[in-house]
C-alpha cells in the first residue's frame, strides 16, 4: 500500500517534470542511499516516435522497492528507424524525476526503455503503401537523386542513390510516401527508356518530356542544308540563313522548345560566300555607314537625308547613294565596312558593286539586335520602317506570306540587268505571326542573252522562302 502511494504521488510529480535530463545508471548508483523509485507502468495507446538524442536505452528492474537502470542499447545505431512506444514509466531518484518510454525498434523488434527527451512523434524511415498514378511524364526540375526502397514498410531505407539526369524522361506510374523526421514525403516511381528505374521525391522532378535542343537543331540544320544544296547546285544562287530569337513575350518566345530557336543556332547558308554583283542590296551597306557617321556626330537626318533614304530604301532609287559615295569615297567606306566583319570590296570604280550572301546577312543581323552602327534604337526603328515599305515585294515577302498568312517582312531588294547577265537579290528580316524571326537573303545570277528581265529570279526567291520557313519553322 505504501509503495502504491508514493508510485502515485511520482506519477502526478512525473507529470509535471517529465523534461528532466534523463537518469542514467551512474546516477542512480551515486544516488544509492536514497530510495530509487518509479510508477507503475502505464500502458499507451501505440504511437510512433524517433530519437533526437543519442544516449542508452535500458532495462529496468524493481527490487526491494529499487529500480535499475541498466543499460542495454546504445541509440547511436538505431537513428534511422520507428520507435514504437506502448507504454510509460516515471522514475525518481536524486530529488529529479524523469519519465521512460518502453520503446520497440521497428527495424529489428528489440524493445527497451528511453528517456522521453530522447524522443519526439512522428514516423521515421517507414512507407505508406504503394499505389497506383495517372501515368505521367516528368524531367528534372532541381538536383537530385534516384533510389531503391528496400525493406518493409515499418522499417524503409533508400539505397543506392544516383543523380537525376537533366537529359531524361522520367515516366512515373506509383507513387508512395516516405517518412523522415516526423515528415511525410511524396515519391514517385519513374521509369525510363534507357532501363532506369527508382523513387524520386516529387519535388526533384517537373511535369514533362525531355526534349533534346541539340538534337533538334541538329536535324533542322541537316534539312534546311541538305534542301538549300540542292537548290543552289549550279551555282547561280547564294542563300544566307540565320534565325533570331522570338520576339519577346510572344507565343513562340513562350512556346515549351523555344531554346530551339536560340539566335544563331540554326543558321546556314549556301555559297554564302560567293561574291556577286549585288544590284541595290548595295544600299543596306549605305544605310549603315550613314548611321555610323550619325554616330560620329558627321551625319544628321536633315530634311535632305530623310528624303533621300526613304528613295534609296523605298523606291530603290540611286540618286542619293551614288552622291554618298562621291562624298565620302568607295575605298573608305570599304576599309569601314571589313572593319565591321562585313565585305570589305563592295565598291569599285570600275565595275558594279558586288557583295556576298553572308555579308548582308551579317549587316542585317547588326540591324535586328542593335548592335554596330545600328545602336540607336530609334533610327534603327526608322530604317526598319522603310524597308517594311519598300515597293517590291515579290521575293521574300511573297514566299514568307505564302508560308505563313500574316508574314510580315522588311526587306530590301536588288535586280539589275547588264553585260548579258541578270542579277536579282532580296534581303530581309522576317517576322511569323507567332513571333519567330530570321533573317534570309537569297542573290541569283544568270545569263539573259541579250534580253534582259530585271526581275526573272523573284519567283524563285519567293519559292525558297517559302520553303525554308517551311523548314525552319
């Protein structure tokens, strides 16, 4: 009767202190002429636990009115598993109480007693059951990794980890959760073409399929060189390709592969640098050298040169750009232009100008990006303007809006009939509906015996454009 009365007045006491440091068996021996006692055992509704301390688990023994603590497991080796805890003591000893836990390994059944400080709820390396998903594609989103469970459900471990690739498909059909810490998380089970197979936290992964940027290009290039070989094989055709990226914020700048269309990963070209006599196209070199001087403060737009580059770019006229030349000389403005990477002998006293496919793509490509002589965003909007007016249209225009309705280009042409020889050229910069951009030139030569048509190769420049956006895009 006495030693119930005093387990009870423990117990209320044990309830209130039940945060104490642990006693251990140490303390309990130096604590030898004072009366070791404990509660009776309480049985508890079975509850998940893992340890947050690593001391002992122990064994306890009542004699004459003592307790022993013996220690019997040391908790350093059993982090990584459940305890399931069944019931509770409160023992007393040096003027402290300190509430136990009967505590059973989940991984190995071994049972024992733990100071509840050393414990905290919550499940620990375990797994719900398996169950089935809506099948579904996944890629990489963040580092991670991929495991093996192993074990039961009590008593999980993930295995042989391996990082997630950012160049997979990741096809997941089951999922799980696994817990750690008190914590529940979501694994799927992925698979993969290649054999790979595991459990990845859903949080490393995305919904999606790999697609290859690289490769995708790669075979764009391939068809677009293999289509443009054939069509300039007899060598009186020159055809420079190279695509910008979307235009910001547009459909095709938020479509899912837009990495595809990268400025300057598709581009190609055919006998780009084939040098030929380059009708008007001439005038783009003009334009630019003109923005070059406004940039060395040498070139104002007076009311003379608006008009004058609105008739050189519009209506292709050569009056303003032949006195350009005459002002500032052919071989200067040579030297300026093979000191911007474009064709450094365009102009010549003694015969037309003569220019190649890649070069003008070149100045084109400095006009679309801002970059050179082309900085000034606001006379570079004024150049675009005009050659988005420019009156001949049945090139790349005609072929662009054959491809795609709603087209728009900003071009500028040549065609030029002389010494027995037709020479017809388009260059532009082509905007799609959706946003895609590129710029194309294609310059053709052939012979017109005596008869000339200055614009007999326009319908074949407008049949390559339309193909190669076809291609492209």
């Amino acid at each position: 009767m006495k030693r119930q009365l005093i387990a009870g007045i423990i117990g209320i006491i044990g309830g209130l202190t039940g945060l104490s440091a642990p006693l251990t068996s140490q303390a309990i021996t130096n604590a030898s002429s004072e009366v070791t006692t404990r509660t009776a055992t309480v049985p508890l509704t079975p509850k998940p636990y893992y340890l947050v301390g690593t001391g002992q688990g122990y064994q306890l023994t009542d004699q004459d009115q003592h307790v022993q603590l013996t220690a019997t497991h040391n908790l350093k080796a059993s982090q990584k598993t459940t305890w399931m805890v069944t019931a509770q003591t409160d023992v007393m000893a040096a003027g402290r109480t300190t509430r136990y836990y009967q505590a059973t390994n989940a991984k190995d059944g071994v049972q024992t007693w733990i100071a509840a400080n050393q414990l905290t709820p919550g499940r620990h390396y375990q797994a719900d059951v398996i169950k089935a998903k809506q099948a579904r594609n996944y890629t990489k989103a963040k580092q991670g990794r991929l495991f093996q469970m192993t074990g039961t459900a009590t008593a999980m471990r993930l295995v042989k980890g391996r990082p997630l690739s950012a160049k997979q498909t990741y096809h997941a059909t089951k999922q799980r959760y696994f817990y750690r810490h008190g914590t529940k998380y979501l694994y799927f089970y992925v698979t993969t073409k290649k054999g790979v197979k595991g459990w990845v936290w859903h949080r490393y992964l995305k919904a999606g399929a790999y697609y290859d940027v690289v490769k995708q290009q790669a075979a764009i290039k391939k068809k677009l060189q293999t289509y443009l070989n054939g069509v300039t094989k007899h060598r009186t055709t020159a055809v420079s390709f190279y695509n910008l990226t979307p235009k910001k914020s547009s459909p095709a700048a938020k479509a899912q592969h837009a990495a595809v269309y990268r400025t300057g990963k598709l581009a190609v070209n055919a006998h780009g640098d084939q040098v030929t006599v380059s009708a008007s196209t001439y005038k783009l070199y003009i334009a630019a050298y003109l923005m070059h001087l406004k940039q060395q403060h040498q070139f104002s737009w007076t009311k003379a040169n608006t008009a004058g580059i609105q008739r050189m770019i519009v209506q292709s006229a050569n009056d303003y750009p032949v006195s350009i030349l005459r002002r500032y000389g052919r071989t200067n403005i040579n030297h300026w232009l093979a000191s911007q990477g474009y064709y450094g002998g365009v102009f010549s006293a003694n015969h037309d100008s003569v220019t190649t496919a890649n070069s003008l793509m070149r100045v084109l490509r400095d006009l679309a990006t801002g970059k050179r002589a082309f900085k000034n965003s606001a006379d570079r909007a004024r150049i675009l303007k005009l050659m988005g007016r420019q009156i001949y249209r049945q090139g790349i225009p005609t072929g662009a809006a054959r491809a795609d309705a709603g087209t728009t280009v900003q071009d500028k042409v040549g065609f030029l009939a002389d010494y027995g020889q037709n020479y017809n050229g388009d260059a532009g910069i082509v905007t799609l509906p959706n946003g895609q951009r590129y710029i194309l030139v294609v310059l053709t030569w052939r012979r017109h015996g005596g008869n000339g048509a200055s614009f007999v190769d326009f319908p074949k420049i407008a049949k390559i454009t339309k193909r190669v956006q076809q291609i492209v895009y």
